[in-house]
C-alpha cells in the first residue's frame, strides 16, 4: 500500500518540482527556526549588553557594548546558587514522591486490576479537565490547615512535594505503558514464586526505564517552572525557588541583569531536554516488549 504524499514522487522528479520543493522546505524551517529560537537568542543575548541598549527599541541583533560581568553579577546581586539549591531540593523530592506513589498507583490499576479501578481512572482523568488556577484556593487552604493532622505546612518542602504527587497525566502514560506489558510475562514470574511487589521491582521498573525517564523529566520540569503555587506557600526569601526568588529581588536591580539571570535560570531545563529529548519521545510511544 503506497503512501499519498502533499507531493507526488513524480513532481519531485522534475527538476522544478525538486527545486520548489527544496525552498519551501529552507523557508518553513527558517520561520520555525526564528519563531522559536528567536526569544531565547534575544534573552541570551541581552543579558550581554548594558542597560540602555537591553531596552531598546528596536532591539540590536548583537550586543554593542559586549558585557560579560552582567551574568556573574547577576549570580551574586539575586543569590542564585541558594536559590538553584531550594529548586533543586524541591524538584528532586518531587520526583522521589512521584515515582514511588504514581508508580504504585499505575502498577495497581494496570495490573492488579482492583474493584472500581476504570472508575478511579475516570476520576483521575476527570482532574485534568479542570483548570489549575481554580485549584489554587482549595490547596492553598489545605496546605494552610491540612485536615486532621492540623499542621500548616507553609515554608516547608511538603507544601511543593504533596500536590505534586496525585498527577494523573504521570499516572496514566504509566499505566499505558505497563498495559503493554505481556500478561504472560507476570504470571512466568508469579509462577517462580515471585510476589507483586518483587514483580515490580525486578520485572516492571527495569522494562519501564524510558516512561520512567519521561516522568522524572516532566516532574521535574514542573516544579522548576512553576511560580504562583511556590510564590504562595514559600513567603520565606531564605526558601524560595529560581523564579519566585528572582521576582523578589528584581526591585532595584538592572534590566540586563535580570535578564542574564532569567537566563541561567532557564538553561538547566533546556540542557534537560536537549540532551533526553530522545528519550522523551521513545518514552511516549515505546511498548513494553516487542516480538
């Protein structure tokens, strides 16, 4: 069965076909290229000029007045290595407490199959129809007086970590992926006396390490671009994230300063993805064993 293309092998053929062809690919990938690199060459590049020529309008294409100093005096005006700490003391809890109970939670309904387990995944996905902003209050009240244990969890990791633990979008690219686990495989090993638990551990985590990947990267990415939920319950300077904190302290301090720290603020996720974008994609759409 051929496959039906925009342009047809015999249009390609020909040598105007081939021509147009080739620069209608150059132009789409030239504005593609611009719309989405284009913002972050300008934010990468302001941080080297001084302060008039960062707010110019128009802005330069290069820096005139080439600066360096502005991004070392960036990191020592906004205290970026403490705040880098608290963001990655923060992003890496929630990735512990996501991969043990979104893992559990998925492996249980996937597998284990429990009573009402379509329901509880309905209930789940339901959650994702629902926007966040209108999720803030409820939290925010939960956190400030969590019920029964009547605690107030305020400048404290558990405020960043517990909301971030009941993801559903995390819970159900797990479980697709441990659906396409061969049943016959778990049962080989419930066979050689092999408990669930030992299952998971042995079978299900080592054939799963690409989902897994793509869910520690969402984790966290989520709690490093994330700015109302920690500017909320972290009103402590000495424990807020990269983004609250360069907000708190961007009063008083040089546009091209700021945006030099903007900019090394948001080169640790772009590093992350660069560099796992493969993983990222062979995550979503991998099966579990193939053959």
């Amino acid at each position: 069965m051929s496959t039906r293309t925009l342009v047809s092998p015999a249009q390609l053929a020909r040598p105007r076909g081939k021509a147009l062809y080739w620069v209608v690919f150059g132009l789409v990938v030239a504005l593609f290229t611009v719309v989405f690199l284009g913002p972050m060459y300008w934010m990468v590049s302001s941080g080297f000029k001084n302060t008039q020529e960062a707010v110019q309008t128009p802005p330069t294409l290069f820096p005139e007045s080439f600066q360096p100093d502005n991004y070392s005096q960036a990191w020592t005006v906004m205290d970026l290595a403490s705040l880098l700490g608290n963001t990655l003391f923060y992003a890496f809890g929630a990735l512990a407490f996501q991969l043990v109970f979104d893992v559990a939670a998925a492996y249980s309904l996937s597998k284990l199959r429990p009573v009402l387990g379509k329901a509880i995944l309905g209930l789940m996905l339901a959650t994702l129809m629902i926007p966040a902003t209108v999720l803030v209050v409820p939290q925010y009240l939960t956190v400030l007086d969590v019920p029964i244990f009547e605690r107030n969890l305020l400048n404290t990791p558990w405020a960043i970590w517990l909301p971030s633990v009941t993801n559903a979008f995390n819970i159900f690219l797990l479980k697709r992926f441990f659906d396409s686990i061969p049943r016959e495989l778990l049962d080989a090993a419930s066979m050689d006396g092999a408990s669930p638990m030992r299952t998971l551990w042995s079978i299900v985590l080592p054939i799963s390490r690409p989902i897994l990947g793509v869910v520690s990267i969402f984790a966290i990415v989520g709690v490093w671009k994330d700015f109302l939920w920690p500017m909320l319950t972290l009103p402590d300077p000495a424990k807020q994230t990269l983004n609250v904190g360069i907000y708190s302290l961007s009063n008083g301090v040089p546009m091209n300063v700021l945006i030099a720290a903007l900019t090394m603020a948001s080169l640790p996720t772009l590093v992350i993805f660069l560099i796992f974008q493969r993983n990222i994609m062979s995550g979503l759409t991998a099966g579990g064993l193939k053959g």
